[in-house]
C-alpha cells in the first residue's frame, strides 16, 4: 500500500520504495515514517510542492491503513507546513484534506485532533473564514469531540459549523443525561449561542429539530421555550420593544441560568444597540457623630 509514483527519478525511486516496502514488510512503521519525512525534506528543499503533498498524502493514507495514528498525523502537520511554503490556495486544498481527515478512526484522539486544528488555524488565512476557520474543519473537529462523548468540547465547533444535524443528535443524547428539568436549558443556551452569532437561520433550525425530537407537544412547553421561540420571533424584525417586553416578562425563568440571563442582554447590544447599563456603585459613608 505504498503512493510513489510522484517521485522524481533524480531521487532514487526505486530505492526509497524499496526502503519503504521493506519496512512496512517488517512491520517497522517508525523507520518508514522516518523515510517518508526525509525523502519529503529533499522534495521541499526543492521545492517541488506538489511532489511533496501527493507524497506526504500518500505517506499519511499509508500509515493509517497500517494503525499508526501518530505517524500519520506528522505527516499530517508537515502537509499543511507544504501548503503553507507552496502558497497554495484553501479552495484548492480542502477537499483533499477533508479526503485525508476522514481516514482517521472515529474518536478524538491526540494526533487526530491536534492535525484538525492545525488545518483549522491554517484555513483562517483565508479571510472568509479568518475568525473560525473553514466550517466543514469545525464539523470535523466537533464530531470527534462527539463520538468521545466529549459534549462540552464539541459544541463549540458544531456552532460555527454549517451542519447541524449531528449536533441536534448529540443535544438529544447530551440532555438526556442530566435532570429531566433541565432539559430546556439545553436547547435555550445553545439558540442564544446561534443567535449571538448573527446566525438565525441555525439558530432557528436547531431550535424547532430539537422541540420536535424532545417536547413534541407545545403545550408542555415551559415558559423559558416559549421565550426562545418569541424571541426568534421577534428578531426578525426591528422590534425592541418587543423584545424588552418579552424579557422582562419572563425575567424568573431567565433567572434560571445566569448564561441565559446576561446573553439576554447581550442580544439587545448586538440587534437593538441598546448598550448595557452599568450599576452605579455608592461608597458608604460612616455616620458622623
């Protein structure tokens, strides 16, 4: 299972798949990865970019097919290294890439996660994606999150991301686990989440996926699900009044979580400019006797 054919001849082809063939024969997958990473440094010297990234891409589907997750993913890191020296465009790098990091096992392991966020920082030259990354590396990297059962981790990047089935799925399973009660904290958080994004199109989309899967009946709602869903209402016009209404109508049930009570606030900065006010502080002065 060895990729050698964008080799030049000026390098000993031969030799070096020789080499590689006799390692991976002997199951000596750190002598192979060392190969692979010393006949890329010649390429790069050279720079001859593209035999570098088919070679290293070769090196990485090599590896894995092989169990060496560590291996792949420092063949993984001087890829991205290679884009990089070869100037080379996100759109005519991320389908091979996602192509590679789909190779990878399910799970959130080290080399795994660490290759994603490498391509993740890489991707924010791009201007268009410069505050968080390209969207289908944030999937990436919130499904494996996901799959490790690490909710917490995942859902920050499942936000910025375009795809957000598999998050509904996890906010399902990820609620059903704590206090039935609770289960409308889930949801408010992560809509007001979206909606401080500026992203209502998601922000509604995983609201009413989510409603639907948990609390099919409307008339079981509780007052913090019918806030959220008046405020979606709501933002869609230019409607403070509304709005301000609306939160001080269900000020006890915002009260619940003090995340939700201070995005409240924050929502009203961000659409209506209404800047928040800031308590005035008394000093206390003693008595004069």
């Amino acid at each position: 299972f060895l990729y050698t054919t964008h080799l030049s001849t000026k390098m000993s082809t031969k030799a070096v798949i020789g080499r590689l063939t006799k390692a991976i024969s002997n199951q000596k997958y750190y002598e192979a990865a060392q190969i692979y990473k010393t006949t890329n440094r010649r390429l790069v010297m050279k720079k001859k970019y593209p035999e570098s990234i088919n070679f290293l891409s070769s090196g990485i589907k090599c590896m894995l097919k092989h169990e060496q997750q560590n291996s792949a993913g420092e063949l993984g890191l001087l890829l991205i290294k290679t884009y990089e020296l070869a100037n080379l465009s996100l759109d005519d790098t991320i389908d091979g890439l996602i192509d590679l990091l789909e190779k990878f096992p399910q799970g959130s392991q080290a080399p795994k996660v660490d290759l994603i966020k490498s391509c993740l920082e890489w991707s924010k030259n791009d201007k268009r994606y410069e505050v968080d990354g390209h969207p289908d590396l944030n999937f990436l990297l919130g499904r494996a999150h996901y799959e490790s059962k690490q909710y917490g981790k995942a859902q920050p990047y499942f936000i910025v991301s375009d795809k957000q089935d598999l998050h509904v799925k996890m906010l399902v399973e990820w609620s059903s686990k704590g206090y039935k009660s609770e289960r409308d904290l889930f949801i408010a958080k992560t809509t007001l989440k979206f909606i401080l994004n500026q992203n209502l199109k998601d922000a509604n989309y995983i609201f009413k996926e989510y409603t639907r899967l948990v609390f099919p009946k409307k008339k079981s709602w509780s007052p913090l699900l019918n806030f959220i869903s008046f405020t979606l209402l709501t933002l869609e016009r230019d409607a403070y009044p509304v709005y301000s209404f609306l939160v001080k109508t269900y000020t006890p049930s915002l009260e619940r979580d003090n995340e939700i009570l201070e995005n409240t606030t924050k929502i009203s900065e961000i659409y209506y400019g209404v800047k928040k006010t800031k308590r005035r502080r008394f000093r206390h002065v003693p008595k004069l006797v």
